[in-house]
C-alpha cells in the first residue's frame, strides 16, 4: 500500500507521539508499505515553524529520509486539482494532500474529520 502522512500523522510519527493511533502506527511501521511525505507537510512544518507555533529540531528533509520515508513532490496538475475541490474544507495544506493522494492513488493517513468529508482513500 502507498500511503501519504499527513502533517500531524508525520508529527506525530516523528516524535513517537501517543496520539498516533496504534493501527496508523502499524501502518506506517509496515514493511510492505510505502511510506510519502508531502513537500506540501514540508511547507506547512516550516511556516509554523517560523511563526513560532511549532517546534521542530532539525531539518524536516532529514527527518523524513531518516525515517525511510520518500518525499512527494507537488506538480502543476496536483495544486490546479486542490483549487478546484469543493469548499468542504478550508486548510490549502489539506487540501493539497487530498489532490495528492486522489490524483496518485495514494491512501492518506489522518485522523482530521474535516480531510475526511472528501472522497480520499484513507487510514
């Protein structure tokens, strides 16, 4: 399975946080599965960051090759997809990861009920 983390599943992951649900942990921990983040989370991480709403250690490209996982770059098609959903959810970040995971068969990995109101895959 392809799964794509959203922000806070990524967060979470990355600081061993009991938040993350046991079967997402599973799910991500899996072998058999491959595991994106976002230049979308990449982004989000790094404005947070910078507006002192979040605290993140070390570079967020480190992170995310130290824990074996493949970034996802964001195309044209993608960000042109993400405009167009409908208005079910405001987060442009969120958004994103819904084109994303639509237009690449990917299953998202998230506990956000507004992501959910859109037709994705999900974990």
């Amino acid at each position: 399975m392809k799964l794509l983390l959203d922000t806070h599943a990524f967060l979470w992951w990355d600081s061993n946080d009991a938040h993350l649900p046991d079967a997402l942990r599973s799910a991500i921990a899996s072998p058999r599965n491959q595991v994106f983040v976002s230049a979308v989370t990449v982004w989000e991480i790094a404005i947070k960051r910078a507006s002192g709403k979040l605290i993140f250690g070390q570079s967020v490209g480190k992170a995310i090759e130290e824990h074996g996982f493949l970034p996802l770059p964001i195309s044209v098609e993608q960000a042109e997809w993400a405009g167009s959903l409908p208005q079910l959810h405001r987060d442009p970040f969120d958004r994103l990861l819904v084109a994303q995971a639509q237009l690449e068969g990917l299953v998202l990995v998230t506990v956000d009920e507004q992501i959910l109101r859109y037709q994705v895959p999900h974990f």
